[in-house]
C-alpha cells in the first residue's frame, strides 16, 4: 500500500457527478476488441496514441492529448505513489494506519467507508465469483451482511478479525479479487468516475483565480491536481492561501500558478504528511523526483511514470 494513511477524507462539494467523466465504454482509447481495457505483462494500461505522434491544437504547433489519455496516464502515475506500482489492482494493506484495511488502484478503505461501496458494487455485478475469492476460514456471511447492510463499523469489524486470526487467507481473498477483470473494470471506473470530477472543480477554481494562464490545461497541471484530489479531496481548503500568493506573486505560467496551489493545499493538510503531499505533486509538475522538507520531515518520492511528464507534460488536454 501507499499512502492511505496520508489522506484526508473528500471534501464535499456541489456539482461533482459523472456527467464530465469519459470511462473505458465511453472512450477508445486504450480498448481492446470488445471495449476491453488493455494492460501489459505488468499490469500497465495500454495507452492508445500515447507512443505516436500527438495531435497538434488548432492554430498552433503545441501537442495534445485526448481527456481519455490525460485520465489513463495520471491514474498511471498516481498508482504508483499509491502502491510502488503502477495500476496495481491488487494492492493491500492492513490495518496499520487503523483504516481496517487498503485495497486497490487507490487504496480504498473501510475506516473512510470508501472499500464497502467499491466491494459492494464487485459483489452486485457477480455474487458466484465475488464469493469464490473468499476462503472457507474468512467468515464470508459477516463480510456479505455487512455490505449489504452498508454497515460500515461491521466491514471494520471483519476485516481486523480475520486478518488477527488468519491473516494469510484475508490476503488471498483480495489478491483473488484484484485478479478478476470484471471487478478490475469497476475499479478502474470507479476510480475515474470520482476523481476526474473533483479535478476538473479545481480547473474551474483555477480559471477563477487566474483565468489567463488557465485558458488551456496542460497534462502536467491535470495530472497534479487529480493526484492531489486523491490524497487531498481537491483545493478548496486552501483557495484563500492561493489567492492571496498569486495577487501578491503573480505567476507568469500555469505551472507556477500550479506549483503555488498544490503547495498552499498540502501546508493545510496533517503536517506529518505536507511533505509527501509536496514531493508528490511538485514532481508530477517538474518530471522528476522532487525533495521537500516541511516541519522536519524529508520526503522525496521516485516514480517511474513521472518519464510520461516528460514526454507529455506540455501537452494540452483537448477539450477541457
């Protein structure tokens, strides 16, 4: 697992829904025959486009992405952070962050009430194979009840059972499920479908602040917020901190103007953890590993697919 621990609960906010989202039905990019998402020997999403030749933006020579790339590329990067791999459907923790358990591309969990919804929507689509990933010695029925009851303390209550008593078996049961593709499916919808909305409420927050340097977003700015709004649940918190340093500052791009709002969002953030809030983010929008140091802790976080800031991070994401 990566950094469950680190996140604070998603900010409520008006007006996030699916209506802006692209999902793998909707877009071909990265599918398969029969709308089938693409993943290597690795577990990488097969990007569609990303090794050719970009289109280039009306009127100018400056490269884009499709909104379905931008999406596929930063869940790429952020799984990383998540789980030192890169769409790791299979990712687990236990219960040391005492969240009950971490599970999935973007390590839902019981203790935010994330993982229930997510294992409820898995056994929904198919109650025989959902059910054949679970042990005899798992106590199954308590986990079925408790979803279907939506009974969250029950869901924390089985899961720090099992993994006190047979805690080899609670880990098969969820590599077992990250192993099937129609629930690897709805992860990776799930995960696009309440991110991509909180990232673009953040553009808009932007184009409010700064409206000038936010006419077209670059990959690198859509990468950083949707990492942000994974740890973080998006800047709202911090939109007075970020106003106040633009008015005073004056950014001249729309990567300082990002480099001041993920920074003035992660100081509001727990202060054992505004490090790696910082180096995460700070190095999506410079393409390499980026050291922080805030209230005496150092973190400097490697992530391989930052090479895609790289290649891709100038681009400007079409249509948004």
């Amino acid at each position: 697992m990566g950094n469950s621990n680190n996140r604070e609960p998603v900010e409520p906010s008006a007006g996030v829904g699916r209506p802006g989202f692209i999902s793998g039905q909707q877009s071909q990019q990265g599918l398969g025959a029969g709308g089938a998402r693409q993943f290597d020997a690795s577990g990488n999403q097969a990007i569609s486009g990303a090794a050719a030749p970009l289109a280039a933006a009306p009127g100018g020579p400056t490269a884009q992405v499709t909104l379905a790339q931008a999406q596929e590329m930063a869940l790429r990067i952020t799984t990383f952070f998540e789980s030192s791999k890169s769409m790791n459907f299979q990712a687990l923790a236990d219960d040391f962050d005492r969240q009950g358990m971490s599970f999935g591309l973007i390590q839902w969990n019981f203790g935010q009430n994330t993982l229930g919804p997510l294992l409820s929507k898995m056994l929904a689509a198919d109650a025989a194979a959902f059910a054949g990933c679970f042990g005899p010695t798992t106590n199954f029925a308590a986990l079925k009840s408790a979803l279907d009851r939506g009974d969250s303390t029950a869901q924390l209550v089985w899961t720090r059972e099992l993994q006190g008593r047979d805690k080899p078996a609670w880990r098969a049961a969820f590599q077992a499920v990250g192993s099937v593709d129609r629930f690897n499916a709805i992860q990776l919808a799930e995960a696009e479908a309440k991110f991509h909305p909180l990232t673009m409420q953040a553009v808009r927050q932007l184009r409010a602040i700064a409206p000038a340097l936010m006419v077209a977003l670059e990959f690198r700015s859509y990468a950083a917020l949707f990492d942000l709004c994974v740890q973080q649940g998006g800047i709202t918190k911090a939109l007075e901190e970020i106003g106040t340093r633009v008015k005073n500052e004056k950014p001249a791009t729309q990567s300082a103007l990002l480099k001041i709002a993920v920074v003035e969002r992660a100081r509001l953030g727990n202060a054992d953890f505004q490090s790696d809030c910082i180096s995460r983010r700070m190095g999506i929008l410079t393409g390499a590993p980026f050291e922080s140091t805030e209230h005496g802790v150092t973190k400097k976080r490697a992530n391989p697919q930052l090479a895609l800031i790289a290649q891709f991070g100038a681009a400007q994401v079409a249509g948004v």
